[in-house]
C-alpha cells in the first residue's frame, strides 16, 4: 500500500492549500496535486496527496472518506497507479481497400466489378 491518495468529489471551488490544510490536520503533507483541465485551467473535482508515511496515509483514509468538506462527501482512497495508454492520435484505417496506394482498383478486392448498366 503506497503513501499517495486517491480525493475525489472535491467542489470545483477547492484549492491545494484548503486541500493541504485538511490533510496536513492528520499527518505530514508531502505533496498536494489538484488535478485541473488543460483547457480551461478549472478543477477536474479530484486530486492526489502524498502522506510522509503509510501510518498516516491508513490513517486520512479512515478519518476523511466519507466526510463533508465544502459542501461536498469526499471519496479518499489509495491511489492506484497510473495505466499506460497508446499514444498517437488514432484515426487509422478505413477507406477504399479495394485500391492500392495510387488510387488503382487491385486484384482480388472487395467489390465485384459492374458489367455494362442497362436501362
């Protein structure tokens, strides 16, 4: 079990230091992370807290889950790692198959090939 937590249900109105402050009333704080929007710099609701031992941080999480702060039931639990995602941008694939890379229908492809329309 690590020393970083998991708070969540945070009010979109709280700061690391109204953070900080709650926590450090259990344990020793060594690191206060709020997590905001890149975009629009706004909080995201949740953030992570580092304790300076595992007896603190057992301990701000049996004190503070579940516990009203600014209006709000907090959600504080041991953080999990992070998980690696794939990066890049995605949007691959798609379009004709049935054509090679100069536009050419190829051999063997998807669609038959129409015979001459009747009307």
């Amino acid at each position: 079990m690590g020393t970083r937590l998991y708070v969540g249900n945070l009010s979109f109105n709280s700061s690391e230091s109204d953070l900080a402050g709650l926590f450090s009333q259990i344990g020793k704080v060594v690191n206060c992370n709020l997590i905001s929007d890149k975009f629009t710099g706004k909080s995201r609701g949740f953030a992570f807290v580092e304790m300076s031992s595992q007896d603190e941080a057992n301990k701000a999480i049996e004190q503070l889950n579940g516990t009203d702060f600014q209006g709000r039931a907090l959600t504080v639990n041991e953080a999990k790692p992070r998980e690696e995602r794939p990066s890049g941008g995605g949007f691959g694939g798609g379009g004709f198959r049935d054509r090679d890379d100069r536009g050419n229908r190829s051999e063997g492809g998807f669609r038959e090939p129409r015979g001459p329309r009747s009307f």
